[in-house]
C-alpha cells in the first residue's frame, strides 16, 4: 500500500511540474490512486470525516472535567436606585463604585445520574468612590456545588450510547466514500477509453473507406461494378469523416472530465491503457451479506437511527408531568478591608434550593407530544426494517451482477476476436468481388459493435468489482477489511 502511494505521489508530481504538453501514460490502477489522492470527492470525504472525528472529540471532552477563568475587571458603577427604609417609604440613594471579581472553577458533568459538580473558588473586591471611600474585598476560597435533575432525561447517559455508534458509522462511511471514489474514477477512465476506441476504429474505417473508394472507382472503369455500389462506398467515406470528427470531439469532452476529477492542468494528455479483466474471486451471497452486515456504515446508522427514536420517546415522557431540580452548595466565605484577612475567620457557607414544576393544566399536550414521539418511533422501527431488506437486495443484485459478469466476459472477448476476422475476411472478399456492399458495411458495423461491447462490459466488471467492495469494505483478493487511515 505505502508503495503504490509512493508511485501516484511520483506520479502525482511529474505531471504538476511537467505538465506543459506532456502526454502521460496511465493505468487504471494509476488512476484509482490518484483519484483517492486529490479528487474534489476525496477531498469532501476527508473533510466530512475530521467534522465527525472533532464532533466525537466534543462529546469526549464532555465527559471530563473542564476548567474555567472568568471575571470583570474592572466594573464601573455611578447610578441612582430606589431604597426601602424601615418606615416603608422609598429614596434613591447614588453608588459610585468600581468593582471586579475574578471566579475559578472545575466543572464536572455526571454522566451515570446526568447532574454536575462544580468546584469553585471567588474573590471580589468593590472600591467606594463617594462618601467615606473605602475599599472591601469578599472571598470564597472554596466551596462544593451541585446541580442535579431528579425528573429529566440524562443526555449523557443517551449521548454514551449515540456517539460512539456515529463515529464507528463516520469511520465506515469514510471507507464507502474512498470507494464511491474509485468507482467514479472507473467511470471518467472507461468513458474517456470508450471514446479512444472510437477514434481508433473510425480512423481504420476511414482509411478503410478511402482505399475501396480507390478500388471501386478502378471497377467501375471496368466495368465489374455497379454505380449505386460505387455511391454507397463514397458515402461510406463521408459517413467515416463525419463520425471521426465526431468521436475526437466527445473523446475531448471525456479527456477534460477525467483530467479536471483528477485536478490536472488542460495542457496534460493523458494515454490509456486497455486494463485486464477485474480479479476473479469467488464470492457468495451469505458470505458478502454478513460480512458487509459487519462492515457497512448502514449497521451503525440503523442502530443510531432506533437509539435517536428511543431518547425522543424518554424526553417526551420525562417533560410531561412533574419535575424537579436540586442545587445544593457547600463552602467557605469570609470578607475585611484588605486581601489577605479576607482569607482569614472564615465563615461555613451553604445553600440549598428545590425547583419544582407541577403542570396543573395543560389540555393534554403532554400526553400529545408523547404519542407523537410514540408513532415517529414506530415509524423509524418500519422504515428500518424496510431499509433493511433494500439493503439485503440490493447485495444480492451485485453478487449476480458479479457472478455473471465472468461469463459475460467470455462472450464479448470471444465476439471481439471473431467480429474482427469476419470483417477482415469481408473485405478480402469485397476486393476479389464476390460480396456486396451491404454485406461489407454489415461486417463493420458488427466488428465496430463487438469492441465497444467488449470496453463496456470491461467497465461494468470493474465496477460491479468496486461496488461489492463498497457495500462489504472488505478486499476479496487479500481476504481483509477495507481501512483508511
């Protein structure tokens, strides 16, 4: 692997840097590297995967303590509000102040209970700028808070059993994506070969077309053969000049794809080479259906899916009746004019508060929001199970497509070989006069067919190869799973 990285790397490089007129010849293993490499499709997949990788990070980083500095400094007061005096009566009495505070503190999320713990530490200190000026300081060396819901869903305890199906499902869908690489690298190389073999057989057929036109003509000055067939060849060869022009502008056309899906520059020809047959491997459909229920990203994006269904269920049950929340907190305080008494005779410090949510009437929504979360979890249940069963066929449709493309094979190569022999026997025999014209152009039209039968078949065995290595991502040739790193 670390070799043929290497060599599309090299590759890679010669054609950047050299690239000015250079025509580079290239396998279609050559190509599948490359693609992998610089594509705009890897390049996305790649991406993909790092969000999905730091999302899982996110979840990870909440599961461990975080550490917090905040403060003002400094906070500036001049403002006249209203005061209660012991008579009942009120005044407006003036601050002119300037205050700051600074607060540490260590939060801890819970995940088995879905609370928190907060470790903290404060200090604050207000300069009186009015009046008899002064300057006090208050301070809370430490203290103990937690905040725990009796009656609410535990995100964390939800979020434990999720993210780690999504990131195994991130990591797998990576792989498929590689492979959705390679696949459309087999597309953009057969396409563009396809239309080199058009070139190639209609050039023959022009040359082909020019030297009977001569050799008819010499007949017909004899005499031997007949005007309309004299026609017929000369508009042979014009139907063979048209369709050349024709095959070298859509050979353009696919030349431009492939180069601008690898990401080279338009001065860059690139040569194909004719690729053998794909790996001839013996697979079995119970065999690629458990190993692809195994590997696939579908297997975590189900489990995902009936996991997101359940919480929707258990939030829509927790937020329907009572609820209740505790804060509780437990510490040490202590206040004086300057900083460092403000540390000494400290004082205990506790506080603890119930909040509590009792829905007297609410015509029933409660209930609504759980039957929706209830019928949308059914949903999800049969929409997987459908899913399911489209994927399981859809692995057996590539399986056969597979098996019979061996034979397939076969028969198109065989078709080629004998197309092109009967062909060259055809005009063989055109020239000594003892076929027609319509059996001749019959001949190449069959030849002509036979080749493209041949590269197209060819493309569709390298890609039903590919896509059976995308829905299993496992390698039939090496017998292991298929991983990017």
């Amino acid at each position: 692997m670390k070799q043929r990285v290497f060599v599309c790397v090299c590759l890679l490089y010669v054609m950047a840097g050299f690239g000015q007129g250079l025509k580079k010849t290239v396998t279609l293993e050559e190509v599948i590297c490359l693609a992998r490499e610089q594509s705009l499709d890897a390049l996305v997949a790649r991406d993909k995967w790092r969000a999905s990788y730091w999302q899982f990070r996110n979840f990870r980083a909440d599961l461990l303590p975080n550490v917090v500095l905040e403060g003002m400094l400094p906070s500036f007061d001049r403002s006249l509000s209203s005061y209660q005096k012991e008579d009942g009566t009120y005044t407006f009495v003036s601050s002119n102040s300037i205050g700051g505070n600074l607060f540490l503190a260590v939060r801890q999320n819970i995940p088995w209970t879905g609370g928190k713990i907060v470790l903290q530490s404060r200090l604050e200190r207000i300069d009186q700028l009015d009046g008899e000026q002064s300057t006090s300081y208050m301070s809370v060396p430490f203290s103990i808070l937690l905040e725990q819901p009796l009656m609410a869903v535990n995100r964390l305890k939800w979020n434990r059993k999720i993210e780690p199906e999504r990131y195994r499902q991130a990591k797998q869908q990576f792989a498929v994506d590689m492979e959705d690489v390679a696949i459309q690298a087999v597309m953009y190389y057969f396409g563009l070969l396809l239309e080199e073999v058009n070139v190639e057989l209609d050039s023959q057929n022009l040359v082909n077309a020019i030297s009977l036109v001569e050799i008819a003509e010499r007949k017909r000055n004899m005499g031997i053969l007949s005007e309309n067939d004299l026609l017929q060849l000369r508009l042979n060869k014009l139907n063979a000049s048209s369709s050349l022009i024709q095959s070298k502008q859509a050979r353009e056309q696919q030349m431009f794809a492939l180069r601008n899906y690898l990401g080279f520059n338009e001065e860059l020809e690139l040569e194909l080479v004719v690729p053998s047959e794909c790996p001839r491997v013996v697979v079995d459909f119970v065999q690629v259906l458990e190993v692809a229920n195994r590997n696939n990203p579908f297997r975590y994006e189900v489990v995902c899916s009936l996991l997101e269904a359940a919480r929707q269920v258990a939030e829509a049950k927790a937020n329907r009746g009572f609820r209740v929340d505790v804060n509780a907190s437990i510490g040490f305080t202590g206040s004086d004019r300057t900083l460092l008494r403000t540390y000494r005779d400290l004082r205990n410090r506790e506080s603890v508060s119930v909040w509590i949510s009792i829905p007297i009437l609410n015509w029933g929504k409660g209930r609504g929001y759980l039957e929706v979360a209830r019928s949308q979890e059914e949903v999800v249940k049969m929409q997987v199970k459908k899913s399911e069963q489209d994927f399981e066929q859809g692995v057996l449709t590539v399986v056969r497509q597979f098996q019979e493309q061996v034979r397939l094979n076969e028969i198109v190569r065989l078709a080629d070989t004998i197309s092109r022999r009967r062909y060259k026997t055809a005009y063989e025999m055109f020239v000594l006069g003892k076929i027609s014209v319509l059996d001749l152009n019959a001949a190449q039209t069959e030849r002509d067919d036979a080749k493209r039968a041949y590269i197209n078949q060819l493309y569709l065995s390298w890609k039903y190869y590919y896509t059976l290595r995308k829905l299993a991502l496992f390698d039939f040739v090496t017998g292991k799973n298929i991983e990017y790193k």
